[in-house]
C-alpha cells in the first residue's frame, strides 16, 4: 500500500516497476480495512492526476465498500481530495472540528501539493 501512496500523481513512466497489481491482491474479503484504505489511495492518486471519470469510479467502489458504516468518512475524504461536493443525498458519518470547509481545503492542499510535486 505504501508503494501506492508513494506513486499517487505520477505517470506511469515515473513509477517504480511493482510485480502484482494491488488492487487485484487486495479484493479478498478477509482483508476490508486494507481494500478500504487502498481505494482511498486510488481516490487520491485520481485526484492528483485529475481524472474526474476515475475519481467517480473510485468513490462508487469506496460508497460500496463502506456500506457497513465502518470508514464511511473516508466518502467524504475523497470528495474533498477531489474538489468535489458531497452529494445532496449524503449524510455525513462525521463532523470536523474545524467545520468542512477547513477540513475540505486540508484535503484538497494535500491533492494540490502532490500535484506540484509530480509535475517537476
């Protein structure tokens, strides 16, 4: 997983060679909390990378994967990586400290500062 962190933004190009896609390695059911936190990391590459269809898609299997309750946040987490809004019918899981929009910008700063970073 860190490897996946590691390389979140860059172009396939930029990568380190990786022997087994993650993903797939990780679609088990005996291991939720690493699927979960995994596609919050393919939420934050496709955020740096700006690929709105892949955002989407990675939010709809992160909303699938949280059905439960247990890291539902991370939702909300990935809308702010990407800049995106909560959706109307959402419910937030729970209530930041400094309210959303503190939190949002925190998110998106981290998104942004990856960014400037990869594009070097």
């Amino acid at each position: 997983m860190t490897v996946v962190v590691r390389d979140c933004g860059r172009r396939p190009s930029q990568r380190l060679p990786r022997r087994h896609p993650h993903r797939r390695r990780h679609r088990r059911p005996r291991h939720p909390r690493t699927r979960i936190t995994l596609e919050l990391a393919f939420c934050f590459h496709h955020s740096v990378r700006g690929d709105e269809t892949a955002i989407q898609a990675a939010i709809a299997r992160l909303r699938d994967l949280t059905q439960s309750g247990d890291y539902a946040y991370y939702i909300d987490i990935a809308h702010f990586m990407a800049g995106l809004r909560l959706p109307a019918d959402h419910t937030p899981q729970t209530q930041c400290i400094d309210g959303d929009n503190s939190t949002r910008r925190r998110w998106r700063g981290l998104v942004t500062a990856r960014r400037d970073r990869t594009a070097h």
